[in-house]
C-alpha cells in the first residue's frame, strides 16, 4: 500500500512539475507580447499582488463571467463596513444632521459618476435607480413617444433595452431594428460619416393609425439606441455614432421618413463601462445607463441613467411619490413636482447605504485606471482568441467557431462554439457542465442578446420559431436543436483575472474538447466506446438486488424486497412533484434541501408518510384521490399532465421543510406519453406502455454493482478526496436508481437492449445522462456540494455530449402481462431477454 501510495504522488508531483514547467514557458510568450499592457506595472500592486491579498477566494476557482458581474476587492468591503460602523446616516428625505450626512455623501457620488464619464454637471444629472434595467425602463415610459416618432435600436442589443420597443409601439410610433457596420478602408481624414452602414430591418408598427402624417414627422422625438459593446460578441461599437445620428441620420438611415424630427441617443454602457466608459464630453449622448457591479462587484442592486439635462425637459413623467414632489393636497387634484432633476426622478428614498460604499469601488477603479484595466484585459482575451482559433483537431477540422473577431475593437469577451471531428457541434451545456467540474466559471447561451445570438449563429426567424415550437426558452438545457447551436460559450476577463486563469481555460478546452485521435472515442482511457453495441452475453448470472421507489420527484426513496408493476412503472414511482410559487418544477439542483425529505407508502394502510428534519411531525398523506382538492392540467418537458393539489395544511409542511413556499401536485392521468429513439432524442408518441410520471426521461434506471466497483476503484487511484479528507466512495443509492443489478463485468448493461427480470419484460432506452445532482450528498443531515463523482465519470464515460452511467429502461406491458404483477429482489435478469 505504501508503495502504491508513493507511486501515485511521484505521478503526482510529475504531472504538477510538467504543469508548472509549461506554465512558465508560456506564460514567458506571453509576457514577450503582452508585457506592456499585462498586470497593471506603474500602479501601487501589480495583478499578482492583488490576487494574492485582495481574492483569496479565489484560489481554486476560475472566474470567467465578468460580463455578467464582476468581483470586489477584499480591502473594498472592509472600507464600506468601516465606514457604515463609523457613521450614521440617515433617511436623506430629513434635516437631521444624520440625513445631512446622506445627502452629503449622495452629492459626493454624483459628482463620482459625473467624472468618470467625463459628464459635466452643468450637462448632465446622475439619475441613481435599482440597475441599468430600471434606467432603461425609465427612459421608456418617459419618452416623449408619438405616431410619428421612431425607435431605432441595433441589432447587437441586450434585452433591456428591446424592452423600450413595447413603450414606443403602445403610442404608436415605429420600431426597427438596424444591423450595423463599420468601414475599415477608408482613412482617417475621411468624414466618419461614411464609415458606417446600417442596414435596416422590417419597421414594426402596432396599428395602422400610427402611420405618420404628412408634414407632422419635424417635430417628432426619436430615440436611437445602442451598446458601448456587445455582451454577447464584444464588439466594442465606435461613439461617433451620437454625432451621427444627432446631426445627420439621414446619411445612413435607409428610410427618409424616420430621419425626420429631433434624434435623442442612448448608450447602453451595461457591459462597455468597465473598460471604455463613454466620454460624454466628446460624444453627447442623451441617456446613458450602467449598473455598479458591472464596475466594481459591490453594491448590486445600484445603477444609474446619466441624462442630459436638455433631454431630461423633454421626458413625460406621470407618477409622483415621497422625494419629487414638492407640495401636493390630498383631496384635490393639485401637486408641485420638485425641480431638480434628480429630484424629479427618483421616485421614494434611494437606496442611499449602497450609494455610500460606491466611493469605495471608485477608489478601486481610480488607482487602477480604466486605460490599464481594458489593456490587461484585452490582452488576456486576445490571448484566449489567438490560442481557440488554433486549435484543431488530429483530421485537420478546426475546433472552434468565434464570434464578432472581425470586428476593429473588441472588449475583453469571447464568445464561441465548438465542433466534433465529423462537424457535429459539441452543446454548450456540455462545455458548462464540464467546465463547472474543473472550477471554471463561465456562462452559456444567448445573454439576454436574442439579436446578436441570432446574427452570430445564423438563426433565420424559421429557425428561431421552430426554437420556440420545439419548447426551447432562455436558460434551458436545449442547446442543439435542429443540428444547430441554440446558444453559445462566453469567457469574459475583469481587472482581477490573470494570465493563469486564461491558460487553465485554454487547456481546458485542449484536454476536454480536441480530439487527437479518430479511430477511438474521446477521453476515453478505458476500453470501454460508448455506446456499446453488440456485446457478448456474460458467462455470469445477472440479479436483481435493489428495488427503490421514489414517490415525491427529487425527495428520498424507501426500498422494498417487492413492489406491483404498472403502466407508469413502478407504483406509485415519482407520482407526485414539488413546485415553487413561480411554476417552476423543484429538484435537488436547486433545492439541495428535498435530500433529507424521507418517503414510505404502506399500500396496507393506503398512505404515503413523509418526515424531514425540518418538521416536528410526520406527515400522512392517502393514497385514495378523495383526499385531493383541485385539478389543472400541467405541460412539463414535452408531456402533458393532468394534476391535483392538495389543502393548505399539506403546501405549509413541503414548505416549511425547504424552506419556501411550494405547492405539492400529484399526476391524476398523462394525456401524452415518451418515445426515445435510437439518437436519444425525445418526443411524443401515443404507445400506452410508455405512460410516464413526473420523470426526465424513462420509467426505469438500472444500475450494476459491478459498474459502481469499477468507479470508485477509479475514484480511490486518483486520490479523489472529499472535503472532510476522506477518500470519495460512492454507493448505489446516489444515482437513485429504481432498481440494481449484480453479476457480470463492469458495464456491461450498456449492451443490453432487452431484458426478462423475473418473466417481466423491459427494454432499455439507452445510457442515463448524468448531471451534478450525483455530487449532491446528504449524511447526518448535511447536504454537500462536490465535484466527485460525475468529474471522474466524465474522463471515461462521456460520449456525444453525455456522460453515461446506468441504463434507462421501459416496462413492456402488453395485453398478455397480468394487471397485478410484482417484481421482487432475487429475481435472475436475463440480458436481451433470452434464458441461459
């Protein structure tokens, strides 16, 4: 054992030495390229100083979402919490020396904004609001929009702002969408005017009455709208756009009627201001959002419209509250607004304790300078870019397709998919699924950017409707539909990220996603392909050791040596669901609480009883639906479901132990059934021996004994250790199968296409595809998160965009199966459904 023990940490120490070695090497490149614009070298630390005091938390993670939010310095929160536990500051909407002290500190933040901006006070007024969404919101339901007015807006524009388009289009003006582009021949000396061309899509127009009239368009408001840079591409768009439109649409507008009237601009600076906040002393845009921890990681829930002035006189705002107006009287239609315009603004008391601690993050921003913040970053995502587009596969195939490089300027984004040897796409969700396993935090799908993800992925409006049809929603795991990507792969860098986290990303993607080898299955170190086909009939017999039930989806299962077999599989098997107050069904993914919520049925005595430490008492439920109160119909991953609820009493249990409100449904009849075909691929059919409950895909998973012995053989030679030290083991009950095998090799249900349990019939659907759920582990009551087993399985196991462990199974229950039939532990499985 000591032996072994030695070998495998000289093996170690090896691996880590060739690591480190490569590192240096590599990075020494880098350096030689990048070293001017790496690492921030004229401030007071440079980034390996401030990763080492300032992100300690960050040591065995891989930080890769920027443009989603950003982090904050260490030194940042100590700074905000010295500061709220030495000062009082109270409501600013008062005279109290402690009010003061609010507005104080208000004005002072302000004037923060206003500067780095580059805004003059005399200009513009920092409007604070709950993020750039709400500033968006704002300028929408406050411009000044008529029949005659027009609301342009980039393709390339996150959701927030196409949200504007409902505001316009409800009073009647148009709306289109424009592609915009950006001339790389002509000099400099030329007129920047000619450097663009906006092509522009289909104008949208709610009735026919909004139709412009002749002659009434020149005194019209329209409003054109677009990002500092893209956060789905990166693509940083050129300012000189305000001036553009402000002094002369017509010069790239197509449609002359929409070019008249007065043109107000908007910069969404969302995901631009970190690194190239606009200069609004140079380009004068009228509205300009953005929201804190984009900037600086701390507080969330804070952003900003910065208004010009001019602009803010035009803006119709109808309601009013306590802080815009200045008198009102209670009984008679009669109020004052209030003139400033911050004041007229900003409806209640602002959330003036987060306003406070922002000095603290500009401190950040300020000693680092944004000009050295975008070169470091640029230059790690350049670096990333150079490295994904290299990369290819043994057959010459290029692995990766990157979005937006085209472009003249690009942020420090970079977004792309991948493609197989053969030209198949690998999912995104795989990469994240992947990439989460090696603690690398990235984000995948289309952004809240539906125009980008559609440009970028070539989704014709067919495609994206089909999408639609086909079920397919923002955050869902369809990301191949149609044999094409339905999203994309996003790495973004901040002022904090380092040449490391680039490298282990890269090679990341050169370990988990080139293959370098044709003829044999990817990652894959065992002789085991997957799928297997044609496997020869193991000499050893085959048992049935385990039968568990799992009546409540998600929550614990009790096992039985027998249990009645049904339509739906087992019993009374995922009959019931938790859902959450939003419609959204629950699991353990994302309530880790429902592993300590226990299950029995005593078909006896008719009840379903349920515990949780949560709850004093134990919970009866009958098994007769007399005790079900309301019925609706349900659609959930292409079935649909008749359900009943149940009383209060029962909501108030399930709630109380996870720990927010939920509703507890049970399925009273499946008005549609599940197919699987050879592809793995889901859909519906009419075959009432495939009826299911409320499971993901099939009726059964099996799993083998000898299958989880090989694992954790693999688990204990790489030295896969939990958080407590000990040696990861696994034991059946973690992939909650219904039923468990013994006997034969290690995988070798995954060549069974049939099987007689007992005199009963089955036919297996193929592998289960294995999520993080299998790394969630409840003992003693405590639910833990790990990256074991599925981060093991996913090195041998893992084939087309799946990682495969157990066998999915269906019950075939013809006409000559008796009604009343049992399946029982002891009971020999023939594979393929043959007797020996």
């Amino acid at each position: 054992m000591l032996v072994a023990q030695f070998h495998f940490s000289l093996r170690n120490s090896k691996s880590n030495n060739c690591w480190k070695m490569n590192m240096e090497s590599e990075k020494e490149q880098f350096l030689k390229e990048y070293g001017s614009d790496y690492g921030y070298p004229n401030s007071p630390k440079n980034i390996d100083e401030i990763r080492a005091t300032e992100f300690k938390r960050l040591s065995d993670t891989v930080y890769l979402d920027h443009a989603g939010a950003t982090l904050y310095f260490e030194s940042q929160m100590e700074a905000v919490f010295k500061d709220l536990n030495s000062t009082v500051y109270g409501n600013p909407h008062s005279q109290s020396s402690c009010s003061l002290a609010s507005e104080d500190v208000v004005g002072k933040a302000r004037q923060q904004v206003l500067n780095f901006f580059n805004a003059s006070p005399r200009e513009y007024s920092c409007i604070f609001t709950s993020g750039a969404t709400a500033a968006l919101k704002l300028v929408g339901e406050t411009f000044p929009w008529s029949n005659d007015s027009s609301f342009v807006y980039s393709m390339e524009n996150h959701n927030s702002v196409l949200g504007i388009r409902e505001y316009a289009l409800s009073k009647g003006a148009a709306a289109f969408a424009v592609d915009i582009e950006e001339g790389t021949h002509l000099g400099k000396s030329e007129s920047s005017k000619s450097n663009f061309k906006l092509t522009q899509h289909r104008v949208q127009r709610r009735s026919e009455g909004g139709v412009p009239k002749e002659g009434m368009a020149g005194s019209a408001y329209n409003l054109f709208a677009f990002p500092s840079e893209c956060n789905f591409s990166g693509r940083k768009f050129d300012p000189d756009l305000v001036k553009i439109i402000k002094e002369g649409p017509e010069r790239i507008l197509e449609s002359a009627q929409c070019c008249r009237g007065c043109w107000l601009v908007l910069i969404d600076a969302a995901k631009g201001c970190a690194t190239n906040p606009p200069d609004l002393s140079k380009f004068k845009a009228d509205f300009v959002v953005f929201s804190f921890y984009k900037l600086f990681g701390y507080p969330t829930g804070l952003g900003a419209l910065i208004v010009r002035n001019d602009a803010a006189k035009l803006m119709k705002k109808t309601y009013f509250s306590g802080g815009t107006v200045a008198a009102a009287i209670a009984d008679v239609d009669f109020f004052k607004r209030r003139e400033g315009v911050e004041e007229f603004f900003e409806d209640g008391t602002i959330s003036f304790l987060s306003i406070a601690a922002i000095q603290h993050g500009f401190k950040i921003i300020n000693m680092l300078t944004t000009s050295s913040i975008s070169r470091h970053t640029a230059s790690l995502a350049a670096y990333v870019r150079n490295k994904l587009l290299a990369l290819k596969h043994e057959n010459g195939e290029f692995v990766c397709t990157l979005y937006g490089v085209l472009s003249s300027e690009m942020g420090p984004t970079v977004s792309f998919n991948m493609r197989r040897p053969d030209g198949t796409w690998y999912g995104y969700r795989e990469v994240e699924k992947l990439a989460t396993l090696a603690g690398i935090q990235l984000r995948t799908g289309c952004f809240c950017n539906p125009g980008a993800c559609a440009k970028y992925l070539c989704l014709s409006h067919l495609d994206l409707l089909s999408n639609i049809e086909a079920g397919h929603v923002c955050w869902d795991d369809r990301d191949i539909l149609n044999g094409k990507p339905t999203g994309a792969v996003r790495v973004s860098f901040g002022y904090m990220s380092t040449f490391e986290d680039a490298m282990k990303f890269v090679n990341f993607v050169e370990n988990n996603f080139v293959i370098l080898s044709s003829d044999r299955c990817a990652l894959q170190p065992s002789p085991i392909c997957l799928p297997i086909e044609g496997i020869a009939k193991a000499a050893a017999r085959h048992i049935l050791t385990s039968i568990t039930v799992y009546p409540i989806k998600s929550c614990g299962g009790f096992s039985v040596d027998q249990w009645p077999l049904t339509s739906t599989g087992l019993l009374h098997d995922r009959e019931w669901i938790l859902k959450s107050t939003t419609g959204e069904i629950l699991t353990q993914k994302k309530v880790t609480e429902m592993c300590n919520i226990s299950t029995l049925i005593d078909l006896n005595l008719g009840k379903l009883f349920v515990e949780s430490p949560r709850c004093k008492e134990k919970l009866q439920i009958e098994l007769k639906s007399n005790s079900l109160v309301t019925g609706d119909i349900m659609d959930i991953q292409n079935h649909r479901y008749e359900v009943r609820s149940y009383n209060n009493e029962v909501d108030i249990w399930f709630s109380k132990a996870i720990g927010r409100p939920c509703t507890l449904l049970r399925n009273s009849g499946s008005q549609s059934h599940s197919c699987i075909d050879k592809n793995g691929s889901r859909g519906i059919c009419r075959d009432v021996g495939a009826r299911l409950n409320f499971v993901n895909e099939a009726q059964f998973l099996l799993v083998s004994e000898e299958s989880i012995a090989d694992l954790n053989s693999r688990l204990k030679s790489k030295g896969r250790r939990s958080n407590g030290g000990h040696t990861v083991q696994v034991g059946a009950m973690r992939f909650r199968p219904n039923l468990v095998a013994s006997g034969g090799e290690p995988y070798a249900e995954d060549g069974w296409s049939k099987l007689n349990i007992g005199g009963k019939y089955f036919m297996s659907l193929g592998g289960c595809n294995r999520c993080q759920m299998i790394n969630i582990s409840a003992e003693a009551g405590e639910v833990q998160r790990f990256s074991e087993p599925l981060a093991t399985l996913a090195g041998y196991r893992r084939a087309k965009g799946k990682i495969l462990f157990g066998i999915l199974l269906r019950y075939e229950n013809n006409a000559k199966t008796k009604s009343d039939t049992w399946i029982h532990v002891g009971e020999e499985i023939f594979p393929n459904g043959d007797r020996h």
